[in-house]
C-alpha cells in the first residue's frame, strides 16, 4: 500500500490509475480506524479498481471546546488495518498540507445555506458540516474519484454530502454503508475509546433506545413523536447519559417530521460522561 503524505503524490498515483482505465473509490476518514471503516473499505474494493483512503483529523470540523486536540490517532495500526482490506493508497496529509493557510485554517468553505445543516447535530455543533463539506470538497477535488464510501453511522454528514455532490455537479457516486456495531449493540466509533468501563456499559442505552424505536416502526407505528417519547424514555433511565438530541426527521432533507412518511431518520446524540456519542435508524414506507 502507497502512504502519500502531499497532494502532488495523491495527484500522480491516481492520475495513472486513471489513464490506465482504473475506477477509483475513495473512503475519507479522520483515522483510528475500526471494523466500520474496514467495511468502508470492503465495500469501495468490492466496487472500484482502485481504493484510496484518507486518514486526517480535520481542524476545520471542530468548533472551540471540541476534542480535536485529544481525538485518538494510531497511524500504524490505521494502516495495517487499510493494507489488509486491500486498500492502494492512504493520503496522510500535514495540517498544512490540506491547509496551506496555516494553523487548520482557510477562508474558502464549502457551506449548504439552508437548514440542513442546522438540524440535528448542526445544533449543538454550528461550524460542523462546513468544515466537513470543506474537507471533502478538497479531498474530491485531489482524489477525483468514481465513488466515494460513507457510513450511514454519521446519517446527517451522507445526507449532506449526497446534498454537495448535486448542488456542486462532483459527479461522484455516494455510497452509504450500513452501520457496524459490537457485538452487544453499541455502534463502533473511534470515540468509544474516552469511554471507561462503567460508562462503556451505560452507552448501551443508546442502541437500547434504537432497537426499540426500530420495532416499534416495524411493528407499525406511524407516529414519529410517539417513537422518539419512546426512545428518550430508555435513555432517561440511564444516569451517567445526558441527552443532546433525539429526533425523527426526513432522511433527505433533515426537517423534523411527527408522522413516518417516506424516509424518515430517527436520529440521537447523547453525552455519556463527557463523550457524545451518535446512533441512528432508517424507516421507511
Ligand atoms: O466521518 C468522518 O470521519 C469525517 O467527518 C470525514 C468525512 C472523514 C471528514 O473529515
């Protein structure tokens, strides 16, 4: 596996790939990687010829306050785990490289104006997705790739980047993948790794309250309020969580929504201790 470290190394690798007829996916990430990158992984190199990863925790993501100083980093083992799901290339940019500004700074943003990025985890987290919408416009911009390989774990980044890549013509498909979870239902996030035993175990109640929202729309409820009443109950129980939202919205455009109609997101982000973490579902009818 080629580790590329500038954006002119990027450039030259897959602008061979590209003459010799190669398709090339692209699986951005901010690196500590888990099983639901690797399906990230499996899943561009079941698709394309080539898959390219990028492993760069993005200053411009984080707002004041934020963990961007302590997100966990283990670039080694990232790339042990990328080689072995048969990535080709991992962009392993500098700060300045992306950011030639200096600091994990730009005046050039990517940012959709209306209220979807404003919902959800917008709320709490205000410069979020302009600093995402950001970094992948860039990343697209140096990778050019056929596809390019989200998790549905972050629902509100895929809806907002399939948003981008229309509005901005990338001509890039999107492609969402399942969320991965352990094995007793918390979904895997290079976060849960802040979390100490007790609080580890108290997070169950997020995929705890999914479970039961997701039955519960199975079961045929069609009353979104009455679903997401449901699932703030289950997390009301658990002492150490504090909840920062839990919302049904539509899956495209992220405005709340009291009945089930089309595709509806059941959405949440819940501190635990000092760690917030997200989980979601999909129904739709
Ligand atoms: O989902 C993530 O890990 C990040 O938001 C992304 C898409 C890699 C952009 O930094």
């Amino acid at each position: 596996m080629i580790i590329a470290k500038t954006v002119d190394e990027v450039r030259k690798y897959v602008n061979a790939w590209r003459k010799e007829g190669f398709t090339i996916g692209l699986v951005p990430t901010m690196g500590y990687l888990h099983e639901g990158h690797a399906s990230l992984v499996d899943k561009a190199v079941s698709m394309c010829d080539k898959v390219v990863a990028s492993d760069f925790v993005n200053p411009t993501q984080f707002g004041p306050g934020e963990d961007l100083e302590s997100y966990p980093r283990d670039f080694e083992h990232d790339c042990q785990l990328l080689e072995q799901h048969g990535c080709s290339l991992v962009f392993y940019p500098s700060v300045d490289e992306m950011y030639p500004d200096g600091n994990g700074k730009t005046d050039t943003y990517i940012e959709i104006l209306d209220d979807m990025p404003k919902q959800l985890c917008g709320k709490t987290r205000p410069i979020h997705f302009r600093g995402v919408c950001t970094v992948v416009g860039k990343l697209f911009n140096i990778v050019m790739p056929d596809k390019a390989f989200f998790g549905q774990k972050d629902a509100q980044q895929l809806a907002i980047i399939k948003r981008m890549v229309r509005d901005l013509s990338y001509g890039i498909e999107i492609v969402g993948c399942p969320i991965v979870r352990e094995e007793d239902g918390l979904a895997k996030s290079s976060r849960n790794t802040y979390l100490n035993p007790e609080e580890r175990q108290a997070a169950l109640c997020l995929s705890k309250a999914i479970f039961a929202g997701e039955k519960m729309a199975k079961d045929g409820e069609k009353d979104a309020d009455k679903i997401v009443a449901a699932m703030k109950e289950i997390i009301e129980k658990e002492p150490l969580a504090k909840i920062d939202y839990v919302s049904a919205v539509n899956g495209i455009t992220m405005a709340t929504v009291s009945k089930i109609e089309g595709e509806t997101l059941f959405a949440m982000a819940v501190y635990i201790g000092k760690t917030r973490l997200i989980d979601n579902f999909i129904y739709s009818v």
